[in-house]
C-alpha cells in the first residue's frame, strides 16, 4: 500500500509518499480501507518532534472508511462496516489500524469525507461546549481561531446551547464565515485589541470561558478577557506553547480557573466515544452542524496540506484522499 512516512523531524518536506507492507490487525483491531483523511495540527507537532514517538512513522490518527480485515475477538465491528475514528495508527495511508473499540459507526446517508471531517474537530468543539465548561443560556464565550476547523464547529455548538459567541479573526472574510456559524460579535485580532474589544462588548463583566487553541499569542491577553471565577480553556498550541505560569496570577486576576484538556480524556471509554461521536455525527446527518470542508487533497500532497495549516491559511477541515 502507500502511505506518507517520516523519517525524520523537520518541516512539510520530510512527508514523503511511499510504499510499505499492508498492516495486519492484532487482537481485538481491525484494518480500515481509509477513503478520507482528516489533516490536524497536533499532526504537525509529531513531524517537528514537540510531541514524541519512535522514528520512523506514518502521522495521522483521524479518518473514515470500510472495514477490510478484523483480528481476534473483535465483535465491535464487521468486515465491510462502514466506519470512522479519531484514534488511527498511521492514518495517513491506504490502509490503517486501530483498536476496534474506538471506530464508531457512520450514520446511514453520511459520507466518509463528512465523517472524517467531524470527529476529531467536531468531538473537541463538543467536549469543550457540553462538557469542559457546560455552556447554559445567558453565558458569554470567547472563541479563539472562531473560522478554524474547531472554531466554525464550536461556534455553532456554543449557540446550539444558548451561549453568546465572541470569535477572534484575522481577515474579514474569516469574520463572515464565523458570524454565519453563529458567532454574535467578531473582532479581527490583527487590527483591535481583543482584551478592549471584548471589555466593550461585555460592558465591563468579561466572558465565563474562553477557548484558546493559540497558546503563545493570546493565552496571557485571554485572561484578562474573563470575568471573576471563569475558565481559560487551553486546549492547542497554534502559535507556540505558553510559558511557564505562577498560580497567583490567577488569584490576582479574579479567583480564575485553567484548564488544558484533551479529547482523549472526554472519549475515554467506549460508551463516552459512542455518545459523543453520535451526536456529532447525528448533527451534521441531520443538517443541524454544518462542515465547512476548506481542501481535500490527494494523499500524496499531505506536506501542501501542513503547509497550508501552519500558515493559517484555512478556514475549515483540511481533509487527504488515498
């Protein structure tokens, strides 16, 4: 089969399309024909080595496809089953395996693209929305990269909840995409100070969450942004990882709470991946979360694909094709 490798750390240019043995399944696995890749940052940290495994290694851990194979004591899932997962080994490939436990089905009528593009993007704007900070009618919630993959998705869950929606922007056209996925107020970063803005926009009392997937850039400003006893949800890195931080600074700036969740920890079990992959996966069936698919490209292009998310070049899912 082909499937993109790393042999060693470095930029977009160490992806390279190759040809490798098809993987067999273990013990309660199972193979996936994948027919849709999704492309994510946490991606990028495993090429440049801020996140650590053994070299080499095919990257990605997001798709959809049909079942081609299953190993021993597998009863989850069936040869031909049509299914996705966040949780792939070396999903950037032909072929790949993941524990048959974490592949959840695709509704009847839903595509492998939408269901590829939904999980990892759509199961963390749900975890942070119902879950890290359970949003009710009445809150006010700063969203970060509002027209980014998570960010398009967490905008309209927030308002699915009854939340106001502040989204931070770079271009205008980003402010448009965010407002149509239910942002109330955009404030374009690269011209106005958010901290000002969302102060204006509050009146004064600060938001109950915000959701930073920047880090570096807007993490410090971001506290400023909350109001007494809020929650800076802390949940990427865009932008470089955040220093080092003394905990009174969050007793000086109001009794604040901090949080860096993952979604591996809100899946954890199969019934939880379950639930919350069906919702997600239910919502965009039914029309009621709408994807906003920003490029799919052929898998041999994965390193245009780094390119483009490291660039912050686009506003949605960033999707390969095998």
């Amino acid at each position: 089969m082909h499937a993109i490798r790393v042999h060693e750390h470095g930029g977009p240019e160490v992806l390279t399309l190759e040809t490798v043995d098809d993987p067999s399944p273990g013990p309660g696995e199972a193979v996936v024909r994948m027919e849709s890749i999704g492309v994510n940052f946490i991606d990028c940290y495993f090429r440049k080595g801020q996140y650590k495994t053994a070299l080499p290694f095919t990257p990605g851990s997001e798709g959809a496809g049909t079942v081609a194979a299953v190993g021993d004591g597998v009863v989850d899932v069936a040869v031909g089953d049509r299914v996705a997962s966040q949780n792939f080994v070396g999903a950037y490939a032909e072929l790949a395996r993941a524990r048959a436990d974490r592949l959840v089905p695709l509704p009847d009528g839903l595509s492998a693209r939408d269901g590829a593009a939904a999980m990892l993007q759509g199961m963390t704007a749900h975890y942070l929305a119902a879950s890290t900070h359970t949003l009710q009618a009445g809150d006010c919630c700063l969203v970060h990269a509002a027209a980014g993959g998570v960010g398009l998705l967490l905008c309209q869950i927030a308002r699915r909840h009854g939340a106001f929606v502040i989204g931070t922007v770079s271009t205008d056209e980003k402010a448009a995409l965010a407002r149509e996925a239910g942002a109330n107020e955009t404030i374009l970063y690269t011209r106005q100070d958010f901290v000002a803005e969302v102060k204006r926009i509050t009146g004064g009392a600060g938001v109950q969450v915000v959701y930073d997937s920047v880090g570096a850039t807007t993490f410090l400003k971001g506290l400023d942004c909350l109001a007494p006893r809020g929650l800076m949800a802390l949940f990427g890195q865009s932008s470089g990882p955040v220093s080092p931080l003394d905990p009174q600074l969050l007793n000086q700036k109001g009794s604040l709470f901090l949080t860096r969740p993952t979604l591996a920890h809100y899946v954890a079990t199969p019934a939880d991946l379950r639930w919350r992959a069906g919702e997600v996966l239910g919502w965009v069936r039914d029309g009621s979360l709408r994807l906003r698919i920003d490029r799919d490209l052929p898998l041999a292009n994965a390193a245009d694909a780094h390119r483009a998310l490291e660039a912050r070049e686009t506003t949605g899912k960033v999707l390969l094709h095998a």
